[in-house]
C-alpha cells in the first residue's frame, strides 16, 4: 500500500507586484526542480501577470475596457510594492537583476510552464475583472476557489502571495 | 480508531485591504461549502473588518480616538490596495461587482458567519488600536496568537492574507 | 517507533513594513513559546529587517549603494505599510505601542533570537540587492529557496508574510 505523504506546493498569486511576483515564481521553480509538484493559482489582480503583452481587441462593455486598461498588460509592465518614485525603482531593480544576470520575470514564467509547475486561472476574478481567456498566455487551466482548495488540501505548502 | 486527518482551513485576515478582504472570506465560504472547517483569525488592520459601520462613543484616550478615526470602519469602508484614483478604482470596481452581481463584502461576511466560519479577533490587536469589542460585530471569539496556532495546528491550509 | 508528526512553524518574511515585521515575529515567539520549532526565512524586502543600523561603509558598486540607501537600515527605520501621513502613522503607532507597553520590533527580534527562533537571510536576494553579511546582524543562517523548500515541507504552519 502506497504511503501517502503530501508533498506538493500550491501559491495563491494573488498580487500583481513585480517584487511579489518574482518570490513565487522563485519558490515554484525551486519546488519542481526538487521533484515536487507545484500549482500557481492566480487570482485578483495576479491574473494580469498572465496578460499576453499586446492589445487584444475584446467585445467588452466600457467599464471592463477601462479596467483592463488601467492594470498592467503582462510580466513586462508590473511594478515593485516599494520605492515607486516614479518608475525609477522598478527600473533600478530591473537594471540590477539585468547586471547581475538573475532570470528576469518572463523568462521565469516561461520557466515554470517548460518545467512543469501548474498554472491555474481564477475564472470568477477574470469574469469580474471582464478579462477574456484569449487575453492570456497559452498553457493555462481555468478554474475555481474549489479546484484551489482541492489541490491546497493535496499540498504540505499553501502561501497567499 | 478515528484516523486523525487535518482538513480544517486556517486564515490570516492581516490587511484591510478590500480586495484581499474579499479573497479571504470567499476562500472560507469555499472551504465550508465543501464541508470543511474554516477559521478567520483578524489581526492587526484586520480588525477594521469587523468593526460597526455606525460610530460608537467609547471611553478611550485621545491617540486611540484619533487611531480609530483614521482607519476604515467597516467593510463598506474598506478600499482596493491598488488603482486608488483618488477613490475611483474602489468605487469602479464596487460598479462593476455590483454589475455582474458578485457578492459585494457586507454580503460576504454574512453568509460567512451564517454558514459557520469561525471569526476570531486578536485581542492584542485590538488593545493595541484601542478597540473595544462593543464596536465590532457580534458572533466573534476573541483571542490571541496561542489560539492561532492551535488552530494552525489542527489545518492543513494555512494562509496569511 | 517514533511517529512523525509536524509541527514546526515557517514563515517566509518577504515585507519590511514594520506592521507585517511585528505580526511575523509575535507568531515565531508564540510558536517556540509553546515548545514549537520555528524558522523564519527572510527574503526581499525582508533582508532590510536584519540590517545593522550603523552605515557600514562596504566595497560594492554604485547602484548597489544606492539600492541600499533607498531601503530600510534596521528595525527601528520600518514604516508602517498603511497610514503613511508623512511618517506620521508610523509615529502614532509606536508611540501607542510604547504607551501600552507593546513589544517594539528590536525587542521582539532579540526576543526571538534569545528563545531559538531560527533566522534564514535569502542570499539569493542579498545578492540582487546588494546586501554583504556584514551588513546583517549575527546569528543568521545564509540559504537559498531549496532550503526554505526543505524546511517548510517539515512544518505544519507555512505563512508569506
């Protein structure tokens, strides 16, 4: 009889800050390259690290156009939590991670997808952030708080991030 | 003999935030539509959550006067942590919940309580914040961060929001 | 046979605001308190908690000096994440904690310390920000997301905090 043990690893991404973005990203790579599995369920603002980077014509009603206008379009438009001044301190960070040749967020993503770890869309956030399956990257499941809470009661590590 | 499984859902509401407000409790009513035990623990800026909309004289000092004054009463209070547009995102996205008839807060609350998430408000918190438990809504446990763990302890879920 | 049985606690301390700072440590302090072993991985922002005050003048490149200018040095230079009023909040809230003879943050870290809390400084995120070990208090254990991995997988509480 098999033992059963969870280990598996399962983050809320529920921020679409860069800084937040990238210790998730960091933590779900790092899971799956230690034979782990791991679920990224993205949720509220989280969805728009999945945004494909170009503009989508959707049918949508105004306020979701004006919504979707206003939150970033993709990993290449979020910022830091912190020192805003401007931009000027997502642009040192960038500058910084660059120079020191640590993976950059799209290159992370693209990690994550090609190693294994499980992407997640929160259907009922994109419904009311009126964001449309055809504005996300490929590769995705789309689901719901019951799905996330089914594969977090399978996990030994849940995080809200 | 009872096999001994933890199944029980723990949160941390830490933050005021309205968005994150809304993630926790939908993740609770998730979790006991399914059948599981859930648990709320409010600390800190939490606390406001659970606080009446209607003002309350207290016998309290001056700087705890001014504290309570400044921090939102209530989860009609409560605004995003992001798109702050001088209060617009809030009420943009309070238009567009309402629009696609998703459960605005108050509501969530309520069928939080009405459907057996246990509440429990940090009283170290609230001394903190000088806030009294006649200004916070009924139906709540009190108690401190030992209680938190114990419950911690019994789930398998586990999240600060 | 020993059973195994979890109960370690881990929190992942990504922030630098003094609120989530004084939330973390009271749940690690609580934890060893009740015979619990607890690790606190810091990361990001988090590095800034372990910083010593003292400048330290330190070999490193220009926008590593002025990353590190930006940032928080220390416990007693954290601000609050919300009610910022010019600094004015942060003010407020430590002048009530002392008032209530509150824990301030220095004290909890020392606490923690003293009572076998285990402190992990990301060296991942050192590196990109630019933060040397002599930089950071004593008493830290240097790692990386495997061992955060490893150290999670044998607790029963996992927070981001």
């Amino acid at each position: 009889m098999e033992k059963e043990t969870k280990t598996n690893k399962t983050l809320i991404m529920f921020s679409n800050d860069l800084d937040k973005a990238l210790a998730g990203f960091n933590i779900a790579i790092g899971a799956v390259s230690m034979g782990f599995n791991a679920t990224i369920f993205f949720t509220f603002w989280g969805i728009n690290i999945l945004r494909k980077e170009n503009f989508l014509p959707c049918k949508k009603g105004i306020t979701d156009k004006i919504f979707a206008l206003l939150m970033p379009r993709g990993p290449d438009k979020l910022i830091l939590s912190k020192m805003h001044m401007m931009g000027m301190g997502t642009w040192m960070m960038k500058r910084v991670m660059k120079n020191k040749q640590v993976a950059m967020l799209p290159e992370l993503i693209k990690l994550a997808q090609d190693s294994g770890v499980k992407f997640i869309a929160c259907q009922m956030s994109m419904d009311m952030m009126g964001i449309k399956r055809e504005e996300l990257i490929s590769g995705l499941d789309y689901s719901g708080v019951a799905k996330y809470l089914e594969e977090a009661g399978k996990a030994d590590v849940n995080l809200f991030i």
